[in-house]
C-alpha cells in the first residue's frame, strides 16, 4: 500500500540497534529501494492487513450456508418502516 498524498510532511523516528539497522539495509537492497521506503512500505503493508483482519467475517460451512440463506431469503415486512417511507416529511 502506497501513501495517498503526494506530498510528505509527517515525519517518524525511531530508535533501532545496530543489528536491526544493518538488517533492514540488506532488506532495502534486495528490494532496490531505501531504508526509510522500505520501512514505510512494510508499515502500511502490516498495518493493512491488521485492519482487514478486523472486518473480515470467518464462517465454517454450516454457518456460511447459514449466512447465504439469510441472504437469499426475502426481505420481512417492518410496519413501522413502511408507516416511516410512506408518511409525509416536514420536507414534503
């Protein structure tokens, strides 16, 4: 994943031991890019796929038949949402 601004005006620093340093900078080469490209590319790949984990829904197969039946199913009526599209607003 790849900033959305074209312009970078935020800046992170951050401590790292010598080991650390000398292993990102190999990372970075075999990469051919920078240490601080890479770092920020790894970040945002990461922290991509965190927050995808958040909203992904995991079923088993029972519960995912369940899932696509509800689905299928035709909607139920709903009185008071009828009554709600049906009655004139103050915008009427």
């Amino acid at each position: 994943m790849k900033p959305r601004t074209s312009s970078k005006s935020d800046r992170l620093d951050i401590r790292i031991t010598p080991e650390a340093r000398r292993l990102l900078q190999e990372a970075a080469r075999e990469r051919h890019t920078t240490i601080s490209q890479f770092v920020l590319e790894s970040a945002l790949n990461s922290a991509s796929t965190l927050l995808a984990e958040r909203s992904r829904l995991g079923l088993n197969a029972k519960q995912w038949e369940a899932f696509m039946a509800a689905l299928d199913a035709p909607p139920r009526r709903h009185a008071r949402m009828e009554r709600l599209l049906n009655e004139p607003t103050i915008l009427d």
